[in-house]
C-alpha cells in the first residue's frame, strides 16, 4: 500500500498538481478533515430523525408524492433540498 501511495504522490508533483510532498499531505489531511466533519453533520441529522420517530413525530412516507415532487423540480431545473 505504501508503495502505492508513494506512486500516486510522485504522479502528482509530476503532473504540477502540487509542487511538494507536503502540499499532497496537507491537501489529502484537508480533505480528510472536511468529509470527517460531514458525516458527523450527517450522523447527528440521521439522529435527530430517528430521535424524533422515537417521540411519534414521524409521518408516513407517500412515495407517489416523493416522486411526483421530483419531477415538478427536474421539469422545472430547481436543485433538490
């Protein structure tokens, strides 16, 4: 794995994508750090749902209605929420 990794950092700085070793780190240490914080974001929104079923706040899902919804936003160009 090791040689691996060392191959595609090499690529890189030859490529021009970044000038040094410690650029590809900090880029690769960046990236890490942000999808990290995102799946917490993400675990936390998935727990207040579930916590929120746990009360009986949930509704039942109308998926005709899901899917007629998105056809209104794809016909119409508007991104999803």
């Amino acid at each position: 794995m090791q040689a691996r990794n060392e191959q595609f950092v090499q690529s890189l700085l030859e490529q021009g994508e970044f000038a040094t070793r410690d650029d590809v780190i900090d880029a690769a240490l960046e990236r890490w750090r942000l999808q990290r914080d995102e799946f917490a974001s993400l675990r936390a929104m998935v727990q207040l749902g579930i916590d929120e079923l746990d009360r009986g706040e949930g509704a039942p899902l109308d998926i005709d209605d899901v899917i007629a919804r998105g056809r209104e936003r794809l016909a119409a160009g508007t991104p999803q929420a």
